[in-house]
C-alpha cells in the first residue's frame, strides 16, 4: 500500500515558489550590486566630485574672509560716524 501525502500539490507548489523567489533575489543581488560597483568605481576614478569639494570650501572660506573684512570696515564707519554725530550735538 502506497502513502500518499495529503498535501503533495501545495508541497510542489510551495517549492516552486521558492526557486521562483530565489531567480529573482538572485536577480536581483546581481542587479544591485553591480549598479554598485559601477558607483564606487566612478567615485574612485572621477575627479569632478574633487573638483567640486575643493571649489565649494573656496567658495565657503572666501566668503567668509569678505564677510570679516565688510564686517570690519562697517564697524568702523558706524565709528566714525558715532564720533561725527557726537562732535555735532556737543557744537
């Protein structure tokens, strides 16, 4: 006498899924990591992005020299004309 499993047809089924699943994760993996590597080796051979730091921290560190430099000239117009307006209310 043969025994026969109920649930034959969903086992079938349930490992059909499986591999099914296990195609696209593969798929998948190899989709993501070589989008991945083309990444890193276009960040490691590109010279642009470098570029692009260094010209941005100019920018930033010139601007605030200027931003010193206005600030300190402003100062000392209002100074001098502090001392302008006090000269005139003491006359």
């Amino acid at each position: 006498m043969a025994h026969t499993c109920k649930f034959e047809d969903k086992i079938i089924k349930l490992c059909e899924d499986v591999a099914g699943t296990k195609k696209v994760t593969q798929a998948l993996s190899k989709r993501i990591n070589g989008s991945m590597d083309d990444f890193l080796e276009h960040i490691k051979a590109g010279h642009r992005w470098r570029a692009s730091i260094v010209t941005i921290s100019l920018v930033v560190i010139l601007n605030i020299v200027t931003f010193a430099f206005l600030f300190g000239q402003q100062t000392e117009a209002i100074k001098t004309n502090q001392k302008m307006i006090e000269r005139f209310l003491v006359k």
